[in-house]
C-alpha cells in the first residue's frame, strides 16, 4: 500500500485521534491510583495500535524507525502540552507509549503467527500488565511502611496525591515541598494544599498524627489538618479538621489521637476506616511561595517530637 492509498488519510486520522484522545479529561482523579495505572496501561495499547495501523499502510521502504521516532515524538509533545490544559506531564506515560510503539513499528501486527510475531504478543501483554503491577508494588511498599502517611525518597511517595492549586517537589534536605501555582499577581486558590488517600484504613493503634511545617513568610499563616472517614467531600462537622497558626521557621505539628478521632461535630469517627487526610492553607492563601513540610506518621505516645530540620 502506497502513501497515496486510500488507507492512508484514514489512518492518519486514526493517529490524530488517538494523540488527541490523551489530551481529554480523566473520568477519575488524575492523582487516583488506579487512572495511573490504567493510563499507564492505555499508553501502550493506543501507541501499539497506532504503530500497527502506520506500519500497515506504509511502503516498504518506509523504516521502522521512522514510524517509532515519530510516534515517540509525538507522545512527548502531548505530554509536554499537558500541563497547560489542566492536566500533569507524566514521563512514564511516555516510556508507556514508546514502548507499546515499539511492538509493532517494526513489523505488521498480522499475521501474528511465527516465533517472532507470538514473542511481541507476549512483550506487549507484558508491557500493559507492567503498570499494573508497578502501581500495586507502590501500594505495598507504603502499606508496609505503615505508620508513616508520607515519607519523602521512598519510591510510593510521589503517588497518591490530590493537589488544589500546588505543585509537589522533594528538598535535598528530605522534605516536602509545596509550590503555589500561582503568580503573586494572580488570584490564589481557595485553600491551597494536598490531600492523600489513606493505603492502611485503619488507624486505632496508630497514635497521634505527627509532621512539621517550615513556613518562609515574615507574617503568620494558618494551616489546618483535615481527616475524613466517610466517602467525598464530607462537611464540616461530619469530619476531623484542626487549624493552627504557623510563624516564620519550623512549625511542629503533633495531634493526639484522641482528638483527630472525634468530626469537628462530636461524632465519634471509624478510627478502622479512615479514607483519607490532608494539609492545607486557611489564610495567606494568595500570594504565598512555598512551604516545607517533613515526614508524616503515627506515633505513640511515648515518641518525640516530629523533625523538620
């Protein structure tokens, strides 16, 4: 089939398509587990398919190169867009969608038959479990790391997160940091902060919630935990939520268990069913740099204080 054949604008249309496709919303938190997972997975099977309708239609003498190169090309572009639209860059999206491209650039998808054609089946089978299972040895490597909730340089630490106009980086010094997205000029977000699903439900024998914020601003700013055991957006009154004010410098932040286990309402909270918790701005909102916070983790009672030097 040559570059002229009718197969070829449709199949250009189907590659066009399909880089569009990842530019569209995620039906579920772009910071979910499972959307990473599931994109991962999605990468190599819609670059699979789309390096197999191009090596289709090509000539010969078109290298397999050269389809691979511009597929990968192209899925750099879409992720290099992506943060302008509302959504993240993730670079293993691209490793994803490379390596899918690979299966079948070099070779049609059909006939399948042969040593070499059930040897790249099986590579790409392998290549759309591998997300998968990247994303559930994150989801063991922090449920065994239990009682700690966030622990800076562990290899799950950069997934999981909910983030309301911030963006999260890693100090050399081992902290957190929290960038606002936002200009001094521009209009700040309401409540600035990050929230983080809870891989160990069950909290009764964690003890006091414990972490420490470095706040660089000259005026104080108050800063609130919120933990919730009940699904969505629980009220106020319906979930567990603290405020405090922080000063110039590092601010240590220890609550006991006695008291992030009872909703701002009175209600006794599922201690067995925490859902998830969060750290955020409640004033100085706009504006606002940056600021550190170190590990977070349950301890005893019998434990010091939490560090964030």
């Amino acid at each position: 089939m040559s570059l002229g054949g009718r197969r070829w604008p449709v199949a250009a249309a189907v590659v066009a398509g399909g880089l569009f496709a990842l530019l569209l919303p995620l039906p579920v938190g772009e910071q979910s587990r499972v959307a990473h997972a599931l994109a991962g997975s999605c990468h190599v099977i819609l670059f699979a398919v789309l390096a197999g309708v191009l090596r289709a239609v090509a000539p010969a003498r078109i290298s397999g190169w050269l389809i691979w190169l511009g597929l990968a090309v192209g899925a750099g572009a879409i992720e290099c867009i992506q943060p302008f639209i509302g959504r993240s860059a993730e670079w293993a999206d691209w490793f994803y969608g490379v390596a899918g491209a690979a299966c079948f650039s070099f070779r049609r998808p059909w006939p399948a038959g042969g040593s070499c054609g059930r040897w790249v089946m099986v590579m790409l089978g392998l290549l759309i479990l591998f997300p998968l299972g990247w994303e559930f040895s994150m989801w063991r490597g922090e449920d065994r790391a239990f009682p700690v909730l966030a622990q800076p340089g562990t290899f799950w630490a950069g997934r999981g997160w909910t983030l309301h106009g911030v963006k999260l980086s890693v100090t050399a010094e081992g902290n957190f940091r929290v960038t606002s997205k936002t200009t001094k000029n521009q209009e700040g977000f309401a409540y600035p902060g990050l929230f983080r699903g809870a891989v160990v439900s069950d909290w009764s024998e964690g003890g006091a919630f414990q972490t420490a914020i470095y706040w660089p601003g000259t005026e104080s700013a108050v800063f609130a935990v919120r933990i919730d055991d009940l699904p969505g957006n629980p009220p106020y009154a319906e979930r567990f939520q603290r405020e405090f004010a922080v000063t110039q410098g590092w601010n240590h932040v220890k609550i006991p268990a006695a008291q992030w286990g009872t909703a701002s309402g009175g209600r006794a909270m599922n201690v067995e069913a925490i859902r998830q918790w969060g750290l955020f701005l409640v004033s100085a909102t706009e504006g606002f740099d940056y600021f550190l916070f170190a590990p977070v983790r349950l301890v005893a009672p019998a434990s010091g204080a939490a560090g964030g030097d």
